[in-house]
C-alpha cells in the first residue's frame, strides 16, 4: 500500500502525517470516527489522537525511526489504543506506512477500531 | 519578535530523541515507564527480549501482568511487586525471580517513583543476572564442598600469600599444631611453625622448601623435617608445597603435610628388623665356616654383642654327664670385654646353675629367650650383686638347641636398663637354633673326622702288620709246595692249596679295605673332567672282560663335572665291571651310560646313569649292597670282597653326592649317580 492508495481509501479513517509529526491530510472516514474534522486537526501533532500514557512512547519510536530509518513497527497490522476527540480511548488495528516524499519522510496509517471478538487480547 | 521556526527545532529535538532512544535500546538493562496506574508507556528492547513479545505490544500494557516478579530473598523488597511497593513511595533494590514457562530468570531489580507533570510515575530498571546467580552458587557450593573437605581432612593443609603468611588453615592444621585456626592466619608460618630443624638450629627462611616454592613456582615435597607446636614440641613431618599460579603470577602456595612420626618409628623398626635378620644370617654363615664349636660361640658372641652394643656375652655348657642336667660355665666370652667386668666374670665363670634355676636354667628349662630387664628385682638371679658391683642392670639369654635337647646358653648383659623387644628375642631363638645345628654337623663332622682316622689307623696297620704276616704265609705256603709237596699225600696238598687260596683272597680284602679307606684321606684334587673321555678310558681297561663277554656298551654324551679323575675312573670301572659280572646267563649283556642336568630345592646336579640287562637284584637289597663287604650272592657264584660298591658309594659322597641301585630281578639293574654341577670353591665333603 501507498500514501496515494491510502488517501483514496474512503471506508476506513486514514490519517497522514509529515516528518515532523504533523498530520497533513485525514479522509472523510477518519473524520466520522474520530470526531475530528479536517480544518481542526491538519496541521497539529498527530500525538493528539495518541492516549497521554503512549505520547512518550511515541515519540521516541518516531524520532528513533527518523534517526535510524530502520522501522520496527511499519507495515504489518498492529493493535494499539487511539482516543478520539471526545476522549474516547479504544482499540484499533492500526497498518502504517513510510515514503520518502521530496526528501522527507511521510507516513500513513489506517485506523480500523477493533471490537471485543476482533482484538487478539484485552488491551492489546 | 521574530516568527519561531519550529521545524528545525522539532527535526533537532527528534533528532536527540531518536539518538536517545537507540542508545536505550542499545544497553542490557531492562527498563520500563509506567504511569500511576501500572501501564507500561515506554520500555526499551532489553525489556521486550525480556518478556519475548514485540515493542508495541509491550506499551499501554500492565506492567504487573506482564512481568510477574517473585522477591528471591535478597536485597529490600520482600513480599509484593515492586512495582506496587515502588508506586506506595518505597525505593526498591532486590532480588527477583521472574518465571516464563519453564523458564525462571533471576533479575536484579530496581524500581523509584518519580513526579512528572505533576503525574507519579513508576520507572524499573531490571538486570539479568540469571547465569552469574547460577555461576555465583555453582562457586558457593564447590566453596562449600572445598570447605568440607579441607574441614575433614587428616591432612594438615594450610595457604600462603606471596609473602608466606597464612591465608587459610584447615582443623586438622591447627589441630596437629596447637594453634587455633585464627591464630595463625596472617602470621607468617615459617618463623611460627617452622623456625628451627630437628636438633634445635636454627631454619633461615631463605633455605626453607616451602618459601622455595612461592619463589621458583615449582612443588617441592620433603620427608623428613619437623614442624614446631604452640607448646614447643616438635613433630615429624612429610609435606607438599605447591605453588598458587594465576595468570602466570605466583600469588602464592598450598602446603599438605602429615605427622610423619609413626612411618619414620615403622620405617626404623624395619630397618632394626632387616639389621637383625642380617645379623642372623651372618652368624649363620659364619659358623659354618669356623673350625671348632667353640668358635662358633666366640663369633657368635661378638657379633650380638657388637650389634646391641652391650657389652658382656658368656656361654654357659649344658653337661652330658650330669644326672641333674647341669649347667656349667665356660671362659668362652666376647672378645675384647672391658676389665672392669673380671669380678663378674670370675663369679660366672664358677657358678653352676641346675636347669629351671637362674636366667641360663630357665632358658634351658623354657627353651625360650628371656630378657631380665632389672637383675636386682629379681629373685633367681644368683649373681645380682657381682652384677651390681660391675654396672650391668639388664641380661637376656636364649638357648642353643639341638634337636629336642638344648646344648648351651648364650647370656648377654647390659650397663643400661633393656626394655622387652619381642623381635630381638625371636631372632635370638632363631640364632639358637641356627648355630645348634652347626653345632650338632660340627660335632658330627669331629665324629667322622675321628672315624676317618680310626679307618686310616687301620690301613696303615693293614698295609704292614697285617700283610707282612699275610706273605709270609704265602711265601712259606708256596716254598712248602715246592720243596715238600711231592712228600704230601692228596689231603696234605689239598690242605695247603685251600690255606694259600686263604691267604689271597685275604690279601684281596686287605687291598679293597685300604682302597675304601684311602677314598678320603688319598683323595686328589677336584677337577674339571670330561667324563666322556673318562669313561672311553675305562672301556678300555675293560677291553678283555668286554670281549669275552659279548658285552654291547652304548655310551651317551655326558655333562663335565668337577671330580677326582682318578676316583672317578675307580668309580665307573667299578659300575661297569659290575655289569659284565653280574650278566644274565641267556643274553648278550647290555650296559647302557647316559647322563643329564636336573635340579632339585638345593641346586642342579649331574645326573649319570649306568644301566644293564643282568640278573638284577631284589629292591629290598637296594641298601645293603652299598654296605662294606655287602653281598647278596655267594663267593663261589660270583667272585668279589663285596667291597666295590662300598668304594663307590664312599667315592660319589667325598665328591658331595649321591648314588641309588634300581634292580629288577632277572631284568637288569640301573645305577644313578647325581654329582654337585657346580660346587662351591674350596669345598668338599670328608667321608
């Protein structure tokens, strides 16, 4: 998958960010989901959709991944807790992706809440 | 103010973040961020090879679930997570078991509080220290079990430092020493333990074998020094010093030692065993080569005396002609006794003692030796006070037995006191009994020797006072046939040819007698004979009785000996002739000489065998022809004195050995002969 096939992705929430982790571009499904519409997120961190406890964690993964450009989480489907606008935390799959666009590094990620039968384990 | 750019600053901060991070994931030790409530917001890769689940499954996740802890017993901590104590304000350092399946892995764990944005949070670091627990018990228990060991040891075992200062000392150490054990750690051991030799000199630390070791790094193991206790005593000792090498540096050496004192009395205890027993063998020896009994004794004296350093040794005889079996004293005594023992002596030597009464009759009476180690105490012993006058304080005696009867007394007597030693008794007795039966061949020898001189005698008044006479009957017999014996009738001439027939044969006798006698006292040199050559000689002597016979002689290939040739020859004529005379009326005779090399017990022998197809003999007889003038058929039947086995036998004993007679009636007879194959120089046997 690419950034261009995720951004014609319309029934699962896409959220894409640049390389300083500001996101750039939510479809209309990321919207629905996450109660956020586009003028009030673009251009903000991406950590606002990441619970408190796993900000830290993130953004030292992200930074590791810039600095090192070795991935460790990329491309495979992975389960980790979001929060939507209201503050509603839950479980999604998440697949997310790295392309280098001009230079800088972009990455994609689908965004799919998983429920109780879906997830592999409680809060995993 | 001037717009911020905060892209760079984010890419700079991103930047340091991300290095940070590598550099936490980089290291060994596990760490984990929990918030208030447990839930993991950053772990390491240490920590997720530790629980072996991917990162991002890691975060957001219970930290208690996921990394269940069970305190090990060492460190704070105790009872609950740590990270529970840690959330309730406790700092904890500890100990922790944490079990995966069947894996159990030992951490270190540690685990604080800290305040961040006003939020607690629960930071824990964790150590694998899995292999070094294992390592550090494995070390433990063989620390443990060389404990033990070196706890258990008879062995004395103690460690020095480069500097020779005790750094460890067994029990059986400080045992064997006097010390207690942390009295002699640090202390250096030469100066405490080993400061001196035997005989008190001093022991320089630069000469000791035990430092030597430390200095050359090579073991050195010594037998026979001392080692010195708390109290001042010394003990023997036998020890190993070998060298602590690490790293190629000599930090040291490990010293074994034992207390040597009873191997070394053991060892002097065989030594004076083995001193005794050559003792015994030398008198032996001795004694069959002296020339007289009384000879014996002196020798024998001597060298006891001469072996136990005491000083005064005397004989006492048993007397034959007494009914109350007495003992008399002799003047037989060691030689080169000091004169301040001539009072004692001259006691001695006129004190009898009857058998039972004082130290010579009890040793008669017991047949066993007896040692008195203090005269004065006791009450039977006659000459107590010419002993006390002369300083003598101990005697022991032992007897000198022949066959069931005991023949003499040898008494020794010390100026210090002896203690009982069973060993030197034992050998006594045996030296008793040795030079008994030298005794008793001595005293056979001077028996024969008196016969053999007796037997000369003879000869020589056969030889003239007897053959004088007898040729005078011969030579008056034969003048009275030839001038009066056509004047006597039938019966005078009769008469006189039986009386000079008489007179031949006995001057037949008289020459075999002379020729037995002369076996001994006209016997040659021995030396070495081939016998082979011998025996051709003597078959052609025979030459005549041979060929009249018929006789067939086979004659094998025989051994050399060393001989008398002449009585050799004397011998084999004898034998074979005895084979042509004794031949069976109906057959050619046969006489067959072989020989051989056997040995028995006592040593190898010259075996040669004559045999013949004769008349043989009754077994019975096999003795008595051997006998002086021992016949088994009449004179008429077969001529002969009955003296020319008696020469043989009396020939082969002079040489040392022995002759039997097989016989098989009317079948033949065998006659075997063994001869000394190798004789010892100088020797040989009166007859």
């Amino acid at each position: 998958m690419t950034l261009e096939q995720m951004k014609r992705e319309d029934s699962i929430p896409v959220v894409i960010v640049n390389s300083l982790g500001i996101i750039t571009y939510v479809n209309g499904a990321f919207e629905d989901a996450m109660g956020w519409e586009s003028p009030a997120i673009l251009g903000r961190s991406l950590t606002l959709i990441i619970p408190e406890y796993l900000r830290d964690a993130h953004n030292l993964g992200f930074s590791r991944f810039l600095t090192t450009e070795q991935p460790t989480l990329l491309e495979h489907p992975i389960q980790l807790k979001a929060v939507d606008r209201n503050g509603r935390e839950f479980v999604a799959e998440h697949f997310i992706i790295a392309e280098k666009v001009d230079g800088e590094w972009c990455f994609g990620a689908t965004i799919k809440e998983l429920d109780g039968e879906e997830r592999s384990g409680a809060g995993n | 103010m001037p717009e911020i750019e905060y892209g760079p600053l984010l890419r700079q901060l991103r930047s340091t973040l991300g290095k940070l991070e590598v550099a936490l994931g980089a290291i060994d030790e596990a760490i984990v961020w929990t918030d208030h409530q447990g839930l993991i917001q950053w772990c390491n890769g240490a920590f997720d090879r530790l629980v072996q689940r991917p990162h991002f499954r890691n975060l957001g996740e219970p930290l208690q679930q996921l990394l269940p802890l069970e305190h090990a017993g060492a460190g704070s901590g105790g009872g609950g997570h740590p990270w529970k104590q840690a959330a309730e304000g406790g700092v904890i350092r500890g100990l922790y078991r944490f079990s995966q399946g069947e894996s159990i892995r030992a951490l270190e764990v540690s685990a604080s509080r800290v305040e961040v944005d006003r939020q607690a949070s629960i930071v824990m670091t964790m150590r694998d220290v899995t292999e070094e627990t294992q390592t550090r018990e494995r070390i433990r228990r063989l620390m443990r079990q060389n404990q033990l060991i070196l706890d258990s040891a008879g062995e004395g075992v103690y460690g020095l430092d480069p500097e020779g200062r005790t750094t460890f000392v067994n029990p059986a150490a400080a045992r064997m020493l006097g010390w207690a054990v942390e009295e002699l750690i640090g202390q250096p051991q030469h100066q405490v333990i080993h400061h001196s030799r035997a005989d008190g000199s001093a022991y320089p630390a630069e000469q000791c074998p035990i430092y030597a070791a430390i200095r050359e790094g090579v073991a050195r193991t010594v037998r026979d020094e001392v080692f010195w206790r708390k109290d001042g005593s010394c003990f023997a000792v036998e020890y190993t010093s070998t060298p602590i090498v690490e790293e190629g540096e000599i930090q040291g050496a490990v010293v074994v030692f034992r207390d040597s004192t009873e191997r070394r009395l053991a060892e002097a205890d065989t030594a004076r065993r083995s001193r005794l027993l050559m003792l015994l063998q030398r008198i032996t020896e001795a004694a069959n080569e002296a020339e007289s009994v009384e000879q014996v004794m002196r020798f024998a004296l001597d060298r006891i005396c001469a072996h136990t350093g005491w000083p005064l040794g005397h004989v006492y005889l048993t007397d034959p002609e007494s009914s109350s079996r007495q003992l008399v004293p002799t003047r037989i005594w060691n030689s080169g006794a000091d004169s301040r023992y001539d009072d004692f002596r001259s006691l001695t030597e006129v004190t009898e003692f009857k058998v039972g009464r004082g130290l010579p009759g009890r040793v008669t009476s017991t047949r066993q030796p007896y040692l008195l180690a203090d005269l004065s105490q006791d009450p039977d012993f006659a000459r107590a006070d010419g002993a006390r006058r002369a300083g003598l304080v101990s005697a022991f005696a032992f007897p000198v037995t022949v066959g069931s009867g005991v023949t003499a007394v040898m008494e020794f007597f010390s100026t210090a006191r002896a203690e009982p030693d069973v060993f030197l008794l034992e050998i006594m007795g045996q030296v008793g009994r040795q030079l008994g039966e030298v005794i008793q061949r001595k005293r056979a020898e001077t028996r024969l020797h008196q016969s053999n001189r007796d037997l000369e005698v003879f000869a020589s008044v056969a030889s003239h006072d007897l053959q004088e006479p007898l040729r005078k009957i011969t030579a008056f017999g034969d003048r009275l046939e030839e001038v009066s014996g056509e004047a006597l009738d039938d019966r005078g001439r009769l008469y006189l040819s039986r009386m000079t027939a008489a007179a031949g044969r006995m001057q037949v006798l008289i020459d075999d007698l002379l020729q037995y006698a002369r076996v001994s006292s006209r016997g040659r040199p021995l030396e070495r004979l081939d016998l082979d050559q011998l025996i051709r000689q003597v078959l052609s002597d025979l030459e005549t009785g041979i060929e009249e016979s018929g006789a067939r002689v086979e004659l094998e290939p025989l051994p050399r000996v060393e001989a008398d040739p002449s009585q050799m020859g004397q011998l084999f004529q004898n034998l074979i002739a005895n084979a042509l005379k004794f031949r069976h009326p109906e057959r050619t005779p046969e006489v067959r000489i072989s020989g051989r090399m056997v040995s028995d017990s006592t040593r190898p022998w010259c075996e040669i065998t004559v045999a013949d197809n004769g008349i043989g003999f009754d077994q019975q007889y096999g003795e008595r022809i051997f006998e002086v003038f021992g016949r088994l058929h009449g004179r008429t039947a077969y001529p002969g004195t009955g003296m020319g086995l008696a020469i043989c036998r009396k020939i082969v004993e002079r040489h040392g050995g022995t002759i039997a007679a097989h016989g098989d009636p009317g079948r033949g007879a065998r006659f075997r002969i063994r001869l000394p194959a190798r004789r010892d120089p100088g020797k040989e046997v009166e007859q």
